[in-house]
C-alpha cells in the first residue's frame, strides 16, 4: 500500500475534532487536487521547521512556560489567567504539521523497509515531542493519533494515560538508536538539524533518553540506567553535538523562518514582544552575567517624568503597591543594590543606562501601555536580535531572526547530570561540571552574538568583537568565581541544586520547557518572585484546548474535568503550590 500525503488547510470547525487524529489520506493516486507523493527529506524538514515555528514549540508554550518561572512577565500568564482557549491554536498547529509529518516518516520509511536512518530520526523525533506534549498537558492523543495504518481513520482520538505514553516513548527512543546503528547505504538528507551525521543523532537519542529518566527519576527508580547513560558518555557534552535548531533569517509570504519571538517582537514599527522580568535582568545585573548584552537590548535611555501623567501611566508598578523591582532606574533599593552597596557611583550615564533596563514584575496589572518603545528587548541572543552596545529601537526588521531554538544542548544535559549527581548519588563531580556549563554557554552566546551581529553598525569600541576581546575573559572568571562560591558555601546536596538550577534559568534562555521541568520537578531555584495579582495557583500543567474538548467524542468526563492548577501531569510528585 502505498502512502501518501496531502498538503492541505485546516479550519477551524474541522480542527476541533479532528486534533490528535489522522491527518493523511491513502492510497489516493487519482486524487484531482494535485496531490504529492511524500518525500522523507521534505517531511524531515517540515517536522523540524514547523515544530519550532510560528505557534510551534518555540513559540506560545515556550514564552508562556517563561512567564511560569519568572523569566518573562507576560500580561496575565504570569499570573496563571489561563483558560482552555489559551492554547488552542497550538494545539491544532502541533497536531496537524510536525506530528503528522513526523509519523508521516516513520509509516514511509517502515514500509519501504530499507530506511532505517530515517526511521530512527522519525522515532526519535516522535518521542521528543510527544515528551513536551506529555509534559506540559498530561493524558493525550497518542495511540489513536496519526494513524495511518488504521484500516479507518480515527475521527476522535482517545486520550492516553501519560504514564503509559512515557513507557512506549522510552522504546521508541531505544529502537530508534538501534535503527540509527545499522548500516545503510541510505544516505539522510532534509535535516536541518545535523545535516544526516547519524552519530549525532545517536547521541541525541542517549541524552533524549537521560531526559525522560530524570523527569520520571521520582515515581520509578532510575539510578541504574542513569548511571550506565551517564559513564558509557555518548551524550550531548560538546556544544557541536546540541540538538539545536536555527532559524534561517529568511522571510518570505510562504514562509516567515525567523525565530517567533523576532517575528513578534521586531517586525513592527514599535517593539512587540512581551515584557523581560525585572527579577531576571536585576540578578544578571547583580551578579555580572557577561550574558545580559547578548540577552537584553536597552531601547532608551530616558527617565519617565513622574510628574506627567502619560510617563506616569507608562511606568511599571504605577496601579499597584507591593513590588520588589519596579521602575528600577527610580527605586532606590534597587540603586542601591547594584550601585552603591558594591561602593559604585550613580551618576548620569548610569542613569541613562539604568532607564534602559525596563520590565515588569511578575504579574503587574498596570495593563499595557504604548510603551513598546521603552521596554527592554530580546538581544541577539538567542532570537537574532540586536546586541546591547547603547539605546536602539529594536523594530522595523532590524537584525535578521536568524536566531535559535535550544532544544537539548551540551549544558542541558550537563545540568540533567549535576541534578542526578546530587539526587541519585551517580558519581561525577557536579562542580566541574557546573564550571563547564558557565564557561561553555557564555562562549557560545558570545560566538553566536559575533557570527549574527544584528547591531546596527556600531562604532569599533562597542562592536561584539571588541566586548569579546577586551571584556568577555576577564568577566567570565569573575562571574564563574563568584558562583562557584555560592555552589561551595551550600551546606547540603539539596542546597547546591538550587545554585545549579538558579544557573540554569540562566543558561536555559530560550528554552523554557527544560526550567519549566526542572522547576516542578525540584522546586528549585526557590528565590522566584511571587505573582503580585495572581489569577489561579501555579500551573502544573496547560489547559487542554477547548476545540478538543467540544468535537472530539472520546474526551472523558476525567479530561474535561482536569484542573491546570490542581492536577499534575504523572512524574511531577512536587505539585508545587504558592503560599
């Protein structure tokens, strides 16, 4: 039988019932409307691209998964006002491009029979994300879904215990290792990710695999099979190896390939994205991160004059009492701890640059004002933006989108290291790992700032090259001395998760699924700004989509009924709650 896929447009009233379920048609050569037969390279390209574009993995879940944490203070996720039509249209995106395509591979290349390089990316994709599907919604469409097998389609997909989907991922990563190591004169094209290294792809597979024994290391005992993972080393421990999609800059009316966030935040004529948390860019700051000029783009240097009432409408915390950050350019506690605590003077010209650095506490209800031109921005890092060498509107394409989408990176799994170090007790040394991390991420932002350079011309002592060459050594020791520090003075194992996982909402930019788990499952960092206005408890996970929950016939009354805030997804034993 033979398998093909058809390019199509999914409404909105079909969407609804038909998410999660076969999208394909088969056996369908007459079919008038100009139908394609698939290609696996064009599929391996689509699945990837669409998985991390536009209301794809790295677009809504990811900021909002952000704004869970603190690192983002977006208006009303940070302060859980979330609702089942919150996430609809990512639902339907996921569903219906990159899992179809994903499946789309696999149902290929098993038929073909002689394709197992293809086949094991297909299963490791496959179980990569439905992994993030899994953990940040639960029971799901699994089983039912994308069946292209099935001698019927499937209209209304049943939804799977999560429990039981993580079991059949872990074999769909183990024999999609297998599969990658055969030999095969077939050669991988279409892969934007590692260009066919089947190698890579292996070791992205091991340290897939590490990531779903960490994330259910509280509900079954892992140690064993970490231990093994972990001392056989065929992981993602080189940054050459991360498991990392970049965006190609290139916009056109079929396909805008620019990091979502850019698309958002630059395209307009006044910066569009979301607000920074003034807690993440206070502690970078705070603790000199060489990081926050590739992080965060000041767009002015201006103090609001709180005298006029259009300034004073514009200033952060002006309709609320009770915020720790503020306008911080006017809080003294805030002068005082980055300043003068530290026996540095506040004159002019940091005023001016103090102005610059202008987010949100965590669940400001001050509303959104035309303020999209004072805001702190995303830098270059890591959506392609601009880098911080003075005040620019970040707006009007400026810089490329060319940015990136870090899915599991050398430090990820560094980090998945340190935390089963200290939790499971397999051996290594969590503080040389720790260094490895700081150093490695702050070379590699720096390298990414320098290759895509979206600054605008800027004058030779404030270009990259010259922040690299004259500042960025001297700063990293600094700054790696100084958490090393904390790391040694924490009394307990526990205590020194914390200060590795308050490096990784750090190092974890970009990726907010990774500090999204690792926060449910440890808790930790526990230092995170509490909402000021908060609607609901913490999510424990994502509302389901209500299109599903109206068309789709096998939704039970135990799916309809489940509470974000109340109702954890299997592995999270925590159930983290505010006071």
């Amino acid at each position: 039988m033979k398998i093909k896929y058809i390019s199509f447009i999914l409404t909105v009233a079909l969407a609804g019932w038909i998410s999660g379920c076969e999208l394909t048609d088969l056996d369908i050569n007459e079919d008038p409307n100009n139908p394609r037969e698939a290609s696996l390279d064009l599929l391996l390209a689509n699945a990837i691209s669409t998985a991390s574009g536009v209301n794809g993995f790295a677009d809504n879940i990811n900021s909002n998964l952000h704004s869970f944490v603190g690192i983002l203070a977006e208006q009303g996720t940070d302060g859980f006002a979330l609702t089942n039509q919150t996430y609809n249209v990512d639902w339907q995106q996921l569903y219906s491009e990159p899992l179809k395509d994903v499946q789309g591979i696999i149902d290929i290349a098993t038929e073909q029979g002689n394709n197992p390089y293809y086949l094991g990316i297909g299963q490791l994709l496959k179980a990569y994300y439905f992994s993030l599907m899994v953990d940040v919604w639960g029971d799901i469409p699994y089983s039912e879904a994308l069946r292209a097998d099935a001698e019927e389609i499937i209209k209304y997909p049943a939804y799977d215990d999560d429990a039981a989907i993580y079991q059949d991922l872990f074999r769909l990563v183990d024999e999609g290792i297998a599969n990658l190591s055969q030999n095969s004169v077939v050669t991988v094209e279409g892969d934007p990710i590692y260009n066919g290294d089947i190698d890579k792809w292996i070791k992205m597979g091991k340290s897939l695999k590490l990531r779903l024994l960490l994330n259910t290391r509280r509900v079954q005992d892992n140690t064993a099979a970490i231990t093994e993972l972990i001392s056989e080393g065929d992981l993602i421990l080189e940054g050459g190896d991360d498991f990392t999609f970049q965006y190609s800059g290139i916009n056109n009316p079929e396909n805008d390939n620019r990091h979502p966030w850019y698309i958002d935040g630059y395209t307009t004529s006044e910066y569009g994205f979301t607000y920074l948390g003034n807690q993440f860019m206070v502690e970078m700051l705070d603790f000199e991160d060489p990081r926050r000029p590739f992080y965060v783009k000041r767009q002015t240097s201006s103090i609001l004059d709180q005298n006029n009432s259009s300034d004073r409408q514009n200033t952060p915390c002006s309709q609320i009492t009770g915020c720790i950050y503020g306008y911080l350019v006017l809080n003294n506690n805030m002068i005082d701890r980055l300043y003068t605590s530290k026996g540095k003077d506040f004159d002019g010209a940091q005023e001016s640059f103090l102005a610059g650095i202008f987010g949100r506490d965590r669940s400001d209800p001050s509303g959104i004002p035309l303020d999209g031109s004072l805001r702190s921005a995303l830098g270059v890092y890591p959506v392609a933006g601009l880098f911080d060498d003075g005040p620019e509107g970040a707006n009007n394409n400026k810089a490329t989108g060319a940015g990136l989408f870090p899915m599991i990176t050398s430090e990820i799994v560094k980090f998945y290291m340190i935390e089963s170090m200290l939790t499971l007790g397999v051996p290594g040394n969590p503080r040389t790992l720790l260094e490895e991390i700081m150093r490695d991420h702050i070379a590699k932002v720096a390298a990414f700032g320098e290759e895509i350079d979206g600054s605008a011309v800027p004058s030779p002592e404030d270009s990259i090259d010259s922040y690299i060459n004259l500042t960025l050594d001297s700063a990293t020791d600094a700054y790696v001395e100084r958490f090393l520090t904390r790391f040694d003075n924490a009394p307990t194992n526990e205590a020194k998760l914390n200060v590795a996982l308050k490096q990784a909402w750090f190092t974890n930019f970009g990726n907010g699924f990774e500090i999204y788990n690792a926060f449910r499952r440890t808790g930790y960092p526990n230092d995170l700004q509490e909402p000021l206005n908060r609607q609901r408890q913490f999510a424990l996970r994502l509302p389901y989509a209500q299109d599903d929950l109206n068309f789709n016939q096998s939704v039970t009354d135990a799916v309809e009924n489940t509470a974000f805030d109340r109702d954890p997804v299997f592995w999270d034993v925590l159930k983290y709650q505010f006071n």
